[in-house]
C-alpha cells in the first residue's frame, strides 16, 4: 500500500496537508473527497526520502544549539506571521539551512506533522534539541492558535539566555587565563629556573634558610613528580563529574554544599531563581495552567535543592496556597521577586510580573558577576606576586647571607 500526500481547502477556506494509505491515486482521491473537504492536489508521499534523512540524522550529532535555535524559532515565527502555513514554513526552512542535522530533524517533524501529529508532539522526538519548556509552549500556542506570538516569544527567551551564557563566560575568560598564564609561569620557575640557580648552593654545602629549603623541596618534587600529580588530578576531576553526572544522590550533596558557600550561595539562587520566572512567565502567557506551568519550569532549574524545593511549592499550590506564599516558604527566591509576584497574583497579571522579577534577577546576576571579578581580580595579581615574591627572597637570600660572611 502506497502513502500519498494532499491538499484540501477546508469549510473555513484554510488549506490543509495531510497523508493518506491506499492502492492506488485514483483510490486515495476518492478516500479524500469522501471526507467532504475540496481536493486541490494530490501526489505521491516519498517516504525513502525522509527514511534517508532519518537515517543520516542517526549519524550526525542532532542537538541543535542555542544560536541554531533562537536562528530557527525567530524564522519560523516570521515565516507564521506572514500567513504561511506551517508545513510550507517548515519546508522553506528546510530548503534554506545548510546544515544535514537541522534538515533531518525539521524533516522528520514535518512528516510527523503530515501523518496528522501535532507541531509539539512533532518537536518532542528531539529532547535534546527541544525542551519541554519549549513543546509545552509550543502546544499552548497551537490550542490558542498564536502560534507565530508564542515562537517569538520563545525566540527571544533563547536569546536572553544565550546572552546570558556569553556574559558568564566572558567574565570568566580574563581570571581563567590569568590564572593559566600565571600557574604556567610559576611552575616553568620551579621546574627549569630554580634548580639551576639553587644547585650552587648545595654543591657548597653551604647553610641554607628555611624559605630557599621550601623551595627546594618543593622544586624538587614538582620536577620529578608534577607530571604524575597533574595525571592524577585530571583523573581525579574526571572521576568526579562521572559520578556527579550519574549519580543523583552524590549530585545533590554536593549541590546541597555549594548553597552554603558564602558567595556561591547567592549566585546559584538568583540563576535558578531568575530562569524559573522567566520560564514561568512564558507559559503563563502561552496560556498554559500554572500548576502545569510550575512543574515544567521547576524543570529548568538545575539545582537539585531548589528544584525539589519548587516543586513542594507547587504541591501546596494545587492544594489551594497562593503561589507567592508557596515560592516564599522555598526561601530561594528574591524578596523583590516575591513583592512583584504577589503584585501579579493579586491583580492577574502575573506573566508579566513574572518576565519583570527575571529581567530584574538577570540585572543583578550581572552587576554580582561584575562585582565578584572587581574583587577576585586584585586578589589573584595579590597571591600570584606573592609567590614570585617567595620564589625571589628564597633565591636572594643565600646571596645576602654569602656577602654578610664575606
């Protein structure tokens, strides 16, 4: 039995796709008409094509990153508001990407979608590069039938945390590199300068003070055994994030030790905390149930804690607590947040609140990180000199004590 691809025109005058089985064209014809709508074309469904896609999508790596997808999302919303249907829109994107893994991907939805699927379920085969953050709007947004507002909205939520993302890491490449450089530096002294100039100080047998004996030691034991230290740590470090990836209970203690961490503390709350809004926000204004909408943006947090933490409050929400007193008793989110979230709640506008308490945790999120480096910036030029400090007195000192003897 073959599969065919048509085209009606629907009472509403909308065009619709679909695929239908049968023997023959002429039999899938009278399968569709049968169904009252008006026929405007019919052809035959190439299904090796997709099962090639599908295949080639197997083989490559099928997780679309943050720029591939708000890129996606925002031309897709575009393509939607211009009145383009959703399979034309899905088949221009098609057509226009270059990459084999986002055809493949937007392929198969497509021809989940003409097989009579929803764009949501459609999207859900691809966890890894759609998240249920992502299929939930998506469905509120076809049950609305804002399909074009909800893409755009989510667009620039992919945005703002790939923005976010970048600032991070930006932040953090200046100290990380600096730190790099320095290490570098120091053990390149130990290991290739220090011997050389402290060897004629034990060929004499010359009395040595305590800091050039340090170094010695410690010069010593980083020439013969830095590699193996180094090939230890790495295993060490390696050893630690498989077990922390794999292992929830072993995740959630040491997860459960950084929130008590003076200044880490603070940063990991206001993350989880601001992502959580913002998710929040998004699905409320999709039109998704904020009970349902708690527990996909419980979700995205990725502190364990906090995360079961949330999704107690949501239990106390569905049992009839206000949500701004639920989210308070967590004691993980901002009282600022918590004033706008129980404006929102009182005057049923909360979404918009929500997007508000984010964009303003999002603000300090940036003026924290800002902060933190003003200040662990000095401290790092401070620790690093103090140990090329030590390096140089335990050098200069023999000198000082040979030219007093002399």
């Amino acid at each position: 039995m073959a599969v065919f691809q048509y085209t009606v025109m629907l009472p509403t005058g909308k065009e619709k796709k679909g695929l239908i089985e049968a023997d023959t064209e002429r039999l899938a014809r009278q399968k569709v008409k049968d169904t009252g709508d008006v026929l405007l074309d019919i052809q035959l469904y190439h299904q090796p094509k997709t099962k090639k896609y599908i295949e080639k999508l197997r083989q490559v790596n099928s997780k679309i990153n943050f720029s591939e997808l708000a890129l996606l999302t925002r031309q897709l919303a575009s393509l939607l508001k211009s009145g383009i249907v959703l399979e034309e829109a899905l088949q221009a994107l098609i057509e226009q990407s270059e990459k084999a893994k986002i055809k493949a991907v937007l392929l198969s939805v497509k021809a989940k979608i003409l097989e009579g699927a929803s764009f949501a379920s459609a999207l859900s085969q691809f966890p890894s590069s759609f998240s249920s953050l992502y299929c939930a709007t998506v469905a509120a947004g076809e049950r609305s039938g804002h399909l074009d507002v909800v893409l755009d909205n989510l667009a620039l939520y992919i945005e703002k945390q790939k923005k976010l993302k970048q600032h991070v890491y930006q932040a953090l490449l200046y100290p990380l590199l600096m730190t790099l450089v320095s290490t570098s530096i120091i053990i390149f002294l130990l290991t290739y300068v220090v011997p050389k100039m402290v060897s004629v100080f034990t060929e004499n047998h010359q009395s040595l003070p305590i800091s050039t004996s340090i170094l010695i030691a410690t010069s010593s034991f980083v020439a013969h055994y830095g590699i193996y230290l180094m090939i230890i740590i790495v295993m060490g470090v390696v050893a630690i994030f498989y077990h922390y990836k794999n292992n929830n209970t072993f995740k959630l203690k040491i997860q459960t030790f950084l929130l008590k961490m003076p200044l880490l503390k603070n940063m990991i709350k206001l993350v989880n905390s601001a992502r959580y809004a913002r998710t929040f926000g998004i699905l409320l204004k999709a039109g998704v149930p904020a009970t349902e909408a708690m527990q996909i943006s419980a979700s995205v947090i990725n502190n364990l804690p906090i995360r079961n933490t949330v999704e107690k409050a949501r239990d106390n929400v569905i049992e009839g607590g206000a949500i701004y007193k639920s989210l308070k008793q967590t004691n993980h989110f901002p009282a600022m947040s918590l004033h706008l979230i129980s404006s929102g709640e009182k005057s049923g506008n909360l979404a918009d609140m929500l997007l508000y308490a984010s964009d303003n945790q999002e603000y300090d999120i940036e003026q924290f990180i800002k902060s933190l480096l003003t200040l662990f910036e000095p401290v790092l030029i401070l620790l690093m000199g103090s140990i090329v400090l030590f390096i140089v007195l335990a050098v200069l000192l023999p000198i000082f004590t040979i030219n007093q003897m002399v």
